[in-house]
C-alpha cells in the first residue's frame, strides 16, 4: 500500500514535468511567430536560431503594409480612398468572420428551438439529414458550390464564403441541445397568456439560450475566420483576399523572407487568439455540449 | 363524441404546430439546402459526367466512367494510401495523448486546468496559415530549429531538408496535423473525467481496486461515448488535412505527401476536371461513412 502510494506521487510528479515541457512545445510556433515579426533580417538568416531576440524592429510590418495596396473599402462601384492591401485583408476577414457569426447565430437558434420544442411533420426526416450531413467531409461540396456561387453572380466576393458557412448544420445541431433544456410549461404558460410565437422565441427562448448562442457564436466566429480552404476557392483577386489567403500569398511569393510571413502571420493569428483567450470559458462549454448525446 | 372533439382539435393543434415550427426553420434551412444539400446532389450528379472545362461547353455522360479511372489512377491510389496512413496514425495518437493529458490535468485546480487548457488549444485557434508557415520556416534547411538541433546534439551530421524528402515529408506533416487536432479532444475528456460518477469510484476504492483496475473498469467504460465522438471526429479532421499539404509541399516529392483532398483540389482546380474531383469527394465521402459507421459498431459491442 506504501509503495503504491509513492509509486503514484512519483507517477503524478513525472507526468507534469513532462506536461510542462510539452506545453513549452505547444506555445513555442506561436512565440517564434511573433518573434520573428518583430526580428532584424540578420537575426532570421542567421543559421543559429536567435532564441530570444535582443533587437525589436517594425521592419517587417512596414514592408508588409507598403507592399501592394487596395481600395479599403467598395460598396457598389463607390471605391474608398487607397490603403495597404492588408488592412483591407483585415476588414474583409472581420466582416467575413462577424456576418457569419450572425447569421448563424440567429438562423440557428431559431431553427434549434423549433426542432428541439416543436412536434411537426417532418421533424426526424430533418434531423437526420442534419446529423448526416454533419459527418460529411465540408470539402465534397466545394467544386459544386463554385458554380452555383457562379451562377448567383457571387463568386470572388466574400459573400461567397459567407452563404455556405451559414448553411452548415453544426449550429443548428448545438441550438437544439441547448433549447432542449427550456422548460415546455414556461412555453405553454406564455401561449395561454396570449404572447405570440414571436414574442416568446424573443423574450423566453432567445433568454434562456443565451449561454448556448455565446458559445455558438465564438465557435463560428473562430471557424469562419481559419476556413482556409473554402477562403481558397472562392475569393481571387487582391482587393477580396482574407488575411489568411494574403499570407498564403505572400508565402508563395517570398518563401523565405520569413520576416515579412511572420508579420502577416501574427497580424492574423492576433485578433483570434484575444478573442479566444478572452472568452475561453464559453468556447469550452459550447465544445463540451456540442458533444453530449452527439 | 368527447373523443372526436378532442381528436379534430388535436389535428389542427399539429396543424398549426407544424405551420410555426417552420416558420422558424425557413431561414435556416435556405441556407442548408441552398448551400449544402444542393450542392451535394450535384456533387454526386456530375461524378457521372465528364465536365471539363474548356474542352466541351457541354457534360458528357459516362456513367461510371469517372469511378473506374479513379481506381486505375496511380497517383489517386497513392493519395488514398497517404491519407489511409495519416488517418491510422494520427487518430490512435491524437485519442490516447489526449486522454493522458487529460487524466493528468483533470483534477488540478480550475486556474491551472484552464491554463493547459488553452495552450494545448493554441494550435487550433492560431489557424491553419499562421501554423503552417511556422512550421515551414522550422522545417528550413538552412534557417530551420530542426536541423540546428538535429546538429547541435549531434543525431544529424548533415542538414536534411525535411519537407523536400521524400522519406521524411509525410512524417513532417504529420507532426503538425497531430499539433493542432488534440486541442478539441483534451477539451471533451476532461469534462468526460470530470462528470464520472464518484460514487462509483469510492466503492471500488473501498473494494480495494488499484488506479489500473479503478480506470479501466470504473471510468473508461463510462467515458466510452467520448471516445467515440473524439474517434469519429479525429477520422473526418485528419481525412480532411488539407492546408498543410497545399502550403507546404503541394502533393510532392513525388506525390509523398499528396492526400484525397489535395488530389480534388488539384483536379478540380488545376486542371479543370469537375467531374472527376466530384467523383473523388464521393468515394471520399463514403470511406469517412463506413470508417465512421464501424467506429460506432465497435464501440456499441464493447
């Protein structure tokens, strides 16, 4: 019983000395991007790594914003004033990033509540095809949505991105979950006392799902924004990049000015990770009952 | 006479039920149909046709034609063997590191739970650009930390270049896929640890079971629904890695590194075959169906 005792202090002990270490491996990709932002041009081509920089300088930053520039913003065929191309990188990201966040965010807990409270006709023919198409590999159906963005005249806008992240099933799922803990007698108590269905999605639902629709909307906010692939596909020219695509592009052309990369890759990864960082707590709850009865 | 009122009421009660709960749903679902389920019929409809562009305005028929090219296609074979390969190694890896780790954390104080938390969640937020080109700088031949590690402890005697080897590229990409895929799965089963039933726990504990014994018996049986979530979504993830294969050997060296998904891309996208990417996503997209449906077989027999 004694050595068994010691054996699992000696066991707990080791393991977090070899979690620490492990986490050192985690932070560092992230420490050495936001290093080498900042590094001198000597200090990144140098064979000996510069482990902890002792110069900061905005070099690469200033490159990175006086290399191309676009309009920084177009409404129609009203064009605003010039700016560097990666500004405008950033605003079409966090427009991108925000107008799927609600989209989804509305339309799903709309769609949740009535799949999770309501008995219609149709009801399990829907959810399965919600759950099956959950399973699916997103990409499948990418070559396809080209033409059809094509076809809606909305191709190599951000719009295109937009449309089919809402479209995805995921929220709707974790709505329903969420709306399944609403209690059926504060509905049916607010249906005798004449509210509409209106009033008591607004002031009873929406209310009670609250946490659900915050953990939802991170969720998304952070998906949209890392959606490489589908960014990929659909958006081509400069004005329309995201911040990622603009990296990815900057990397195809300067493969080793890793100043320069790095720059742009702290200025996209920055943002996502305050935003994480900040609301961590919701994020983990929406993960957590995304999975329950999954 | 009661009953009948009741029944007719009750039919309009469904009636009317059914009116509103669409009400609700109609947002939704234009964008669900509009730009998932639409897409998906198409993406099966036009497997059977050769769409390419430029070559005819017009699809042509071939029923089968794409499938059966598929599986004579060499490079097509060699993507699925890749992504057969990531797949069975990176899924048991992810599963059973990230349960370790959890079983570590789980009951370490919220402060300090949440702070490993969060790290090993970095990868995953810091998007799959930001990571990739990190790694590609890492991975350098002359500027990379791997290579001066690799010398500096004396393993390498000369510098390799990681990702332009075809013996060391897909294991390079790998590493990475593992990085930013536990982030998700530590987050599950530390909730999973957490919510098992203690009293159940305590009873062993006084029957005299061992940590061992109190693990496999008590707890793994009652975080087996995580498990299986975690499998199924580390399958589809690591089926789909497809950012770093595009960043950063683009298939090579000699198709070392090309994966399905990299394949679709590269019909579909560079060299214009719709059909045939679309046919690919199909086969795709039953693989992850059957590998999920046995997942969920194994585990329901345990």
């Amino acid at each position: 019983m004694k050595t068994s005792n010691t054996l699992k202090k000696l066991y707990t002990v080791v393991s977090i000395i070899v979690l620490i270490a492990l986490a050192f491996c985690f932070v560092f990709p992230l420490y050495w991007i936001v290093t080498g932002a900042f590094k001198t041009p000597v200090s990144i081509n140098s064979p000996v790594p510069d482990w902890i920089p002792k110069e900061l300088v905005l070099d690469n930053f200033k490159k990175l914003f006086s290399r191309q520039t676009a309009p920084i913003f177009e409404l129609g065929f009203i064009k605003g004033p010039m700016a560097p191309a990666a500004v405008r990188w950033m605003i079409n990201t966090v427009f991108m990033a925000v107008m799927a966040m609600v989209l989804t965010c509305l339309t799903a807990s709309m769609a949740g509540y009535a799949l999770a409270k309501k008995r219609f006709h149709g009801r399990i023919i829907l959810f399965t095809l919600i759950v099956c198409a959950m399973a699916l590999p997103k990409q499948v159906i990418l070559i396809p949505l080209i033409r059809e963005m094509s076809a809606l005249k909305l191709y190599n806008t951000i719009w295109a991105v937009i449309l089919p992240t809402v479209g995805w099933p995921f929220g709707v799922f974790l709505m329903k979950q969420f709306s399944e803990g609403i209690p059926t007698e504060m509905l049916e108590a607010a249906r005798i006392d004449g509210a509409s269905e209106f009033k008591t999605f607004t002031d009873i639902v929406f209310q009670m799902v609250k946490p659900g629709v915050g953990a939802l909307a991170i969720f998304t906010f952070i998906n949209s924004w890392n959606d490489y692939f589908m960014q990929l596909i659909m958006l081509s020219s400069t004005s329309n990049l995201t911040i990622s695509l603009g990296i990815a592009k900057l990397q195809a052309e300067n493969s080793t000015d890793f100043g320069l990369i790095m720059a742009g890759a702290t200025l996209a990864a920055a943002p996502i990770l305050i935003v994480f960082i900040a609301l961590q707590k919701y994020f983990t709850k929406g993960i957590t009952l995304g999975a329950v009865k999954g | 006479m009661a009953k009948g009122v009741y029944t007719t009421r009750s039919k309009e009660l469904v009636r009317r039920e059914t009116a509103s709960a669409y009400m609700f749903l109609l947002p939704s679902l234009v964008f669900f149909i509009g730009f998932v389920i639409i897409p998906m019929i198409i993406c099966i409809y036009t497997s059977f046709f050769d769409s390419t562009m430029g070559k005819d305005a017009k699809d042509v028929f071939i029923g089968f034609g794409n499938y059966i090219e598929l599986f004579q296609d060499g490079i097509f074979l060699k993507a699925l063997k890749n992504t057969f390969v990531i797949v069975i190694v990176s899924v048991p890896v992810v599963c059973i590191f990230s349960l370790w780790v959890s079983s570590v954390i789980y009951n370490l104080n919220d402060k300090v739970l949440s702070v490993f938390r969060c790290i090993f969640y970095l990868p995953v937020v810091t998007g799959s650009v930001a990571v990739t080109v990190v790694w590609k700088w890492m991975y350098n031949n002359y500027y990379g930390i791997f290579n001066y590690i690799g010398k500096g402890t004396g393993i390498l005697k000369t510098n390799i270049n990681w990702l332009g080897d075809e013996r060391f590229a897909l294991a390079c990409i790998i590493l990475i896929l593992l990085t930013t895929s536990v982030g998700q799965p530590i987050v599950l089963y530390v909730s999973a640890l957490g919510n098992v039933d203690n009293s159940l726990v305590e009873a062993a504990q006084v029957d005299g079971a061992n940590e061992l014994q109190l693990f496999w018996k008590i707890k793994w049986p009652q975080i087996m629904p995580t498990t299986l979530y975690i499998l199924v979504i580390t399958t589809i993830n690591s089926f789909q890695c497809f950012a770093l294969i595009q960043l950063l050997t683009s298939g090579g060296p000699n198709h070392s590194t090309d994966t399905v998904m990299y394949y679709i891309y590269y019909m579909a996208f560079k060299m214009f075959r719709y059909g045939y990417g679309n046919a690919m996503g199909v086969v795709l997209a039953i693989f992850i169906a059957v590998l999920s449906a046995i997942q969920f077989r194994v585990a329901k027999e345990r």
